[in-house]
C-alpha cells in the first residue's frame, strides 16, 4: 500500500532538504511551482507529502495563513518538523488528513507524490485524498512524472539524477515502475516511482471533483533572461522529468 511506498523515504529528510538547492529545481521546478501558486496571502495550505518540509515553509515564508503539512513517513515528519522548528516557521505536521481537514483548505501542493502510488486503486485513494481537503474552488498544484519524460537514463545525470524503466522498451507504459537514482554532493540513494499518463491522473482526479485540469511543463527562472543557460538545464528545460498540473475542485 502507499505507505510501504512512503516508507522507502523514511530516511531520507536531509537528503530531501539537499535537494531543493539543486540547480534544476532552484531555477526551474521551484520558481514554476511559485508561478502556479501564485499569491498565498491568508490562504489555508497543505502541502501533501511534505518531505522535508521545503515547500511547507517556503508557502508559510510566502504569506500562507495556515500551512498543514501531511506526509506518511514518520522519518520525514521527524525531520521536517526540526527544521521548522530551528527555523522559527509555525506549521502543522500531520501523519493523518483527518475528516476535521476536509473543505478546510484553499489549496493542496503534492510535489512528487503522485508517483509513488503504485496501483491504480492507489492513484485513485491518493488522488481523492488531495482534493478532500479543498473548499469548492479550492485549487492543487502537483507534480506527477512528465507524460514524455526522457527514458534514456542518462538523459538527467548532469542535473544529480536519473531515470530507469524497468522496461525500457515500454517507457510509458501505464503503472510502469521507474528507479530514480539520487546522486548529487555527497548523496547517493534509490527509490522507486510508477508511471501515470495524463489520462490516468485526469480521469482519477475527475471522479475526486476535480475540474479545469492543466498541465504545464516548468519553465526556466527568468533571472536568467538572454544569459548563457548552463547545458544541464537547458536539456531538463526540453524534456523534464515532471509536469505541473493544476485544477480546481468544483
Ligand atoms: C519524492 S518525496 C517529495 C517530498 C516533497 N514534496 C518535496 O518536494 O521535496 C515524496 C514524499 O511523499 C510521501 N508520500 C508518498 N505517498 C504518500 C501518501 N499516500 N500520503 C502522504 N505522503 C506520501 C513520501 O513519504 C515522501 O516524503
């Protein structure tokens, strides 16, 4: 179930942490997904997965009102509520959206959590559990795996990871299984993610009430402007290994 998904990143917090100084997620996912929050001021968040805890504090840092952040491995809790602690930023940390979390939230941020379902009845339960907490018109913003992510493994290396089908002859093929191997600085660690088309997640996210789904690809910071784009970021740019899917609940 999704918590034995969850619990290959019990150990992973510090490394989570690492990884939102990365240059492809510093430059590219992290500025895309501010752009598709866009103001936050006295909003009600949760960040569903929450990881470490980055994105729970940056929307905090942002101007969010209440910021709930849900993850199921313990490990990651335990983390991500030291750093907020040691940083002085109030948010709740929960193991459990319980029914008092349902139609109390504004929106729901799920940053690579959508892969980690890893049965079809899973993408389903995860994807009504991240509309429930929305008020109606409530939005989310999540970042499932590309629907045409480069299945050359090495295609990512030069941004610190990369991306294996186990059946590299069926890259897309639906619940497929992917080895994300991290290897960046001093860390190296593997888990595993599953494929989900466009069609799966949509038609998941429809029988939840979701309405008015987008996709997007990230796009480069725009400090960079006419400035030389350093080649490992410009080869993410063409082909990333994440889209941005946003919707409403009607
Ligand atoms: C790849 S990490 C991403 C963490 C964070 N969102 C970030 O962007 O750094 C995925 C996280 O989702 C959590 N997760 C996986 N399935 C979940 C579920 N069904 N409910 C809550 N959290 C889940 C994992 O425990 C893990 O911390």
């Amino acid at each position: 179930m999704s918590k034995e998904s969850a619990n290959q990143f019990d150990q992973l917090g510090a490394l989570y942490e690492d990884l939102a100084t990365w240059p492809f997620r510093e430059h590219i996912e992290t500025p895309s997904v501010k752009h598709a929050l866009g103001s936050l001021a006295g909003l009600d968040v949760v960040d569903y997965g929450c990881g470490s805890g980055f994105y729970a504090r940056t929307m905090k840092v942002e101007g969010a009102r209440r910021v709930v952040g849900y993850d199921l491995a313990d490990g990651m809790l335990d983390y991500a509520r030291r750093v907020a602690e040691r940083d002085g930023v109030p948010i709740e940390f929960r193991s459990r959206l319980g029914p008092e979390c349902e139609g109390a939230f504004d929106v729901v941020l799920a940053v690579y959590v959508l892969p980690y379902a890893t049965t079809r009845a899973e993408l389903d339960q995860m994807c009504a559990e991240m509309m429930a907490p929305l008020r109606p018109g409530g939005r989310l913003v999540a970042l499932p795996i590309h629907a045409r992510f480069e299945p050359d493994p090495g295609y990512y290396a030069a941004c610190g990871f990369t991306l294996t089908p186990d059946d590299p002859q069926h890259p897309y093929e639906e619940g497929g299984r992917l080895r994300l191997d991290l290897r960046y600085r001093q860390y190296d660690a593997s888990v595993y993610a599953w494929y989900w088309s466009e069609d799966a997640i949509s038609a998941a996210l429809g029988k939840a009430g979701a309405t008015a789904i987008r996709w997007a690809n990230p796009a480069l910071d725009e400090r960079y402007g006419a400035a030389e784009v350093p080649q490992a970021l410009q080869a993410y740019v063409e082909k990333p290994h994440a889209s941005i899917l946003q919707c409403r609940k009607s």
